[in-house]
C-alpha cells in the first residue's frame, strides 16, 4: 500500500490585496469629519456596506443631516459639498474593492485549508490501515504459516516444479519446526514459487545442522531497553541467529524505566532465587517474557532495589557495583534453571566480568560445555576499578591483578574490566564498520595495544547490520512508490513526494541532500555550515532530521538553522519515523557524522535506498577520510564502502554526479544489491566464533 505525500500548505498571513493612497488629506480640526460605517442586513449591503452610490448619498446626507442641531446650519460655498461627497464615495468604492479582495482571498485559503486537512485525513486513514496490516500480521499464528507453506508444496507438486518425495520431506520439515518456520517465511510467503522453493531448501539445509543455543547476557535491547549500540545490535543479531535454526535467549536487568509495552506474555516467576554479592546471598525476583520473537529474562534485586529501579541505565557513581551485581546474578540464574548453553555472550564492561567469573567460579558448576563470547561495541569505554572491589562478587583480586590478567596496562595499580572481559573470552569481536583489525589493535585501541596484541589469534572484527525487513525500498510500504536497483523509476517519485511534502522545488534533476544528527553526532557545524552553502549555490536542497532527545547539541544545531537559512534548505527539529523514510528514499546523498554508525545504522540503510553514504569530516577536501585499507583482516562491508563512497568528500561526490553520472549510477546499483543487514556479515562472523569456540 503506498502512501501520498501530505501536501504542506503554507498559506501568508500578508495578503497582497493593493493599498489605498488617499487623493485628499486635510488636518483634523474645525472643518474635519468623520466618517462611520455601519453594519446592515438591507438587500443593498455587503456585510454592512453600501453597494450603490444613490444608497450612500441617500444614507450620507440623512446622517450629516442628524449631525448638526437646530440651532446650527450647513454653512459651505456652492459645490464644496457634493465635491466632499464625490471624494467620499471614492473611498468607499475603494474600500469595497479591498473588501471583496480580501474575501475571495479568505475563501481561496480555506479552499486550501480544506485541501490539506482532506489530505491529511487520507494520510491518516493510510496509517490506520497500514497499523491494522500490522496487527493482523502480528496475529497471524503459527497454523496460519505452516497451512500457507503446505499448501503452497502441494501447488510445487501439482505444477511438477518438485517430486512427491522432496514434498513430503518438506511437509515433515514443516511440522517439526513450527516455531523457527514461522519466523523465517512469514515475510517470504509473497514471494513466487521458484524464490519460495529455494528458501525452503536452504531452511532445510539450516536444519539438518545442530544449531547453538546462545544466551546474551547484556544491559540493553532494543526496543525495550535502548540506550546505545548494544540495544539494536542484541535484537538484531539475536533475530538473524535464530532465523538461520539457533536457540537465542537474552538475560536483563529488569529496569524501572523499561517499556515493558513491547514485551509479550510477561509474568512473574513464583520463585525467589539467590545470587552472592558483598558476602551474602540476596533474593532476586525473575520475570520472563517475549520481545521481538526472542526469550528474555528479566532480573529485579530486591535486597538492592533500587540498583535498576532508576530514570536513567547507567552514568551513576554505582555503576561498578551495579553490574557486578547483575552479573554474578544472571550466571546464579543459568546454574539454578539448568540452562547449559553452547556460549555465553557477553557485551562491553557492563558485563565483561561474566569472563573471569566463569573459568575462576562457574565452569566447575555443570557449565564446562559453555564458552565465553565478549562483544566490544566501544573499545574507547573501559571501566577502572580499585582490584579490592572485585571481591564484591566472590572473585579474588589477588589472583587477578596481575598484567596478562585485569591489572590496567598504564594504571596499573587499577583494574580494568574490559580488559578481563578480552582475556577471559574465547573469542573477542570488536565491531566496527570501517576498520581493520590491524587499525584498531595499532590505532584505536585506547590503551589496549599491548593486550589486543597478545590475543590478537582470537580477535574478530565485525560490521554492524541493519533491519532489511523494515528497511527495504522494494517493499517499504511508506514510500511513494517503491523501487529497485533494477528499476529505479520509483526514486524520481519519491524524490518529487519528499520535495513537495517540505515545500522545496519540485524537479527530480535536482540533487536532494538528507542529513540526520543526533545528540551524539560529533560534527563540526561550521564545516556543515560551508558544505551547505556551497551546494545551495549549485542548486542542492538539503533536508536535516534531528533525533535522539533534546540535548545542549540540538541547541547548537538549531543555531546553525538560523546561519543557513535558504529556500533551499529543510530542518525537522524533532524525529519522524515516517519522514525518515522518505528522505532516505528521495534522497541522492546522505550526508553521515561517521560511516560507522551502529545507532542509527544511516550509511547502511542509505546505501540500500541508493543514497551514498558521505561522511562530514573537519575539511570537505583534505581532511582525513576512509581511504581503502588493505590491511589483513578487514570486512567486507569495510572494504566496500571505503573504495566507493569513504574516500570521497562531499565536493567530490557533487563533481562525481554531475560530470561522471554513469559511474556513480554504477556505485548506487551496486550498493544496493548487496546485502548488509543483520543475516549477513554481521551474523557470519560471530556463527563462525560460536564454531570456533565450540570446538576447542
């Protein structure tokens, strides 16, 4: 179902109706009069005025005829009269015509008016069906999927496209994995027969595999605990995961600031557990519920309510003590339920600890068939301790202060808890878009050279994914008219929509610009102030979308409006789900603070809309940009994007456009064939750690 563009009308409060300049002035005083006008509902007025002269010199001298008493009389030389009179009714023939002016103007604005709220009315009904789509997919059970694909193999058999004996191997495949078969297909029943046949087979290969059963153990997910990279990266991962036939669970706190709307079939587990902390065993309460097609537990201490029982997640003086509690909670938890999980996946210091607590404590506790996985989604946050506090959760500093173990390679009378988290782990995963592994053990290790360096063999580098399934031009329902990379026709529409929508001029030849800022984009506002006032010069329109919550930064940002105001530019100072897509799908670049952004994930989604990715950098033209790096070990999605769009400054992709189109068209088809959303590199890397780990 496609959606129009709502028109915006804009309707000036300055109407050009022509002013009167009076032919006769005379000062106030002895000889001056007034004139009044009165309302009337007679057949000769409009709105109370007179619309016929001999009306107005009939009224006009019965009123001067009732101005004066009868002790004065009208004292004026022949024809001064009826040449005051004729000059008066010039005035009132003018202000009728202003009068009139000004109504058919009202009536042409309501006309608008009329227009845009039919308009939005429409929009609004669009939505109200698309959310009740929405719902009646949400519904739709696991006998509706399973009776759509059987059915769906009888039609293969009958049509001769498979044998009667891979059809009943496929009816078997159906009924033995209901729960996995629902999620993997439900968006694939559109799809035709033959593309329909083949995802069955590679299903059928997926499960003739003994998948892993994985449990993260992390302080976010999106969207019911979303507060950074880890969030979108736990649910997206977890979902990929398990659409290629893994068992994935996820561990939490139970936050009292959560949105517990997106969580279904919560409840309350009738048993309390325990878990040690600070020399002493404390109740937890457990609640259990689903998210996003994922198992979740919820961990709520009671002794120490108030450790998640806050408005924010983290940034309190506590927060050591916080997580320490949390994690030594959830690996109390796994022994209690009996869970023997092929990996443990734990994620940046919030929960680095699990690794050291696992070989020095837990391995021994019916869990020497588990593996530890850290993840680091931001090697810059590392967390030093006094060594003295890792005793709150039954460790023993002194075996652990050491160099190879958590002693901090430059504090070194301080602990460093990423650091534990690397070398306890059986595998490391650094995630990163645009680096290689070798970049980040030499450059961007922040300290951790020496460490990175010693467990380089079991260092991973991976890109961040996006959601293609509510990412996807071909099938966004948002979009004016949806597109491919083989046929992009749909893109010019989508352009023509977004530009009317944000009233800019209408021409699909004209090079759109969208940009989104967040309250943790670390942009240089004067280098963007200089970039956009050299494409307004050539006809560029740009589009900003702030997100995020109102920060000092949205200030800033909101200062910089008011320093590039040009017709050609648009500020949406708050996010729009809605228009978000729209300018992804009409846009020709996107403008990024950074080609990795594993928030917002906006290089990814604007390469699959056929927008390219253009970093901001401190200077438009020598500054440093991601230059293709050939060290060992780079992604896939690293060395793409470098050697297309990370190389070029925003200059250079304008001149690319305009002077070299067949080439960049090149570059946009072939950004939008590949796929780099969640199910693939992203999840091949880290099933290829799970292999590994599994086997030593």
């Amino acid at each position: 179902m496609v959606i129009p563009a709502l028109t915006t009308i804009a309707v000036s409060p300055r109407l050009p109706f022509p002013k009167y300049i009076p032919s006769y002035t005379k000062s106030a005083g002895a000889g001056a009069r007034t004139l009044c006008c009165s309302r009337s509902s007679g057949d000769g007025d409009l709105n109370g005025l007179v619309t016929s002269q001999s009306e107005l010199e009939r009224r006009g001298g019965a009123q001067m005829a009732k101005s004066f008493d009868g002790k004065h009389s009208i004292q004026s030389s022949d024809g001064e009269l009826p040449a005051k009179n004729s000059e008066i009714w010039q005035l009132f023939r003018e202000a009728q015509q202003n009068i009139l002016y000004l109504d058919k103007q009202r009536v042409l604005a309501i006309e608008e008016l009329n227009k845009a709220v039919s308009e939005k009315n429409l929009l609004l009904k669009k939505i109200e069906e698309l959310e009740l789509e929405k719902q009646v997919l949400d519904r739709k059970d696991q006998a509706s999927v399973c009776w759509d694909l059987l059915l769906r193999i009888d039609s293969m058999v009958l049509t001769g496209m498979i044998s009667c004996e891979e059809a009943s191997k496929m009816r078997r495949l159906v009924m033995d994995h209901k729960v996995s078969i629902v999620d993997a297909f439900t968006d694939n029943l559109q799809k035709k027969d033959a593309e329909l046949l083949e995802e069955l087979r590679q299903f059928s290969y997926r499960s003739k595999k003994k998948g892993f059963h994985i449990v993260h153990i992390c302080t976010e997910m999106a969207p019911i605990a979303s507060f950074g990279a880890m969030a979108s990266f736990v649910t997206g991962l977890s979902r990929a995961l398990q659409r290629k036939g893994n068992l994935v669970e996820v561990i939490i706190p139970k936050y009292g600031s959560m949105n517990l709307n997106e969580v279904q079939e919560l409840r309350e587990i009738e048993v309390e557990y325990y878990s040690y902390f600070n020399g002493q065993l404390h109740g937890n309460r457990i609640w259990t519920g689903v998210v996003r097609g994922i198992g979740v537990t919820f961990i709520q201490p009671l002794y120490y309510s108030s450790f998640f029982n806050r408005e924010k997640a983290h940034g309190y003086s506590d927060d050591f003590e916080r997580f320490m509690y949390f994690s030594r909670a959830s690996l109390d938890y796994i022994v209690k339920s009996s869970k023997k999980p092929d990996v443990l996946h734990i994620h940046n210091w919030q929960t680095a600890i699990i690794g050291p607590l696992f070989w020095e404590i837990f391995v021994q506790q019916g869990l020497e068939g588990s593996r530890i996985l850290f993840t680091c989604h931001d090697i810059h946050a590392q967390f030093l301790v006094q060594p003295e506090k890792l005793a709150l959760c039954g460790l023993d500093p002194a075996r652990l202060h050491r160099p190879d173990r958590l002693q901090d390679n430059s504090n070194t009378h301080l602990a460093n808890i990423m650091k534990g988290g690397m070398v306890y782990s059986n595998k490391v995963v650094i995630m990163s878009s645009t680096h290689s592994k070798g970049c980040i053990i030499h450059s961007l290790s922040h300290g951790l050279e020496t460490t990175l360096n010693m467990h380089k063999e079991k260092l991973l580098v991976a890109p961040c994914g996006f959601d293609s399934l509510a990412w996807d031009p071909e099938k966004d329902k948002i979009l004016s008219e949806n597109y491919s990379a083989d046929d992009m026709k749909g893109k010019s529409v989508c352009k023509i929509a977004l530009q009317q929508k944000l009233g800019l001029a209408e021409n699909s030849s004209f090079i759109t610009v969208g940009c989104f800022l967040s309250d943790v984009s670390d942009v240089d506002t004067e280098n963007l102030k200089a970039i956009v006032q050299n494409g307004t010069k050539m006809g560029v329109q740009f589009i900003f979308m702030m997100t995020g919550e109102v920060t000092s930064r949205h200030k800033e940002l909101e200062s910089l409006q008011v320093k590039i105001e040009d017709e050609n530019v648009r500020f949406i100072n708050r996010h729009d789900e809605t228009l978000s897509h729209l300018i992804f799908g009409g846009s020709d670049i996107i403008l990024c603070h950074s080609l990795h952004d594993p928030i917002l994930q906006v290089p990814l989604k604007a390469l699959r809309y056929g927008a390219a990715p253009i970093a901001i950098t401190s200077n438009d033209n020598n500054g440093f940009r991601h230059f293709p790096d050939h060290d060992y070990e780079t992604t896939k999605l690293a060395m793409f994007i470098n050697s297309t769009f990370g190389y070029l400054s925003f200059s250079q992709a304008l001149d690319e456009i305009n002077n070299n189109p067949s080439e960049w068209n090149h570059k946009v088809f072939d950004a939008m064939t590949k796929d780099f959303s969640w199910d693939a590199e992203c999840c091949d890397i880290h099933l290829s750690a799970y292999t590994a780990i599994k086997s030593l």
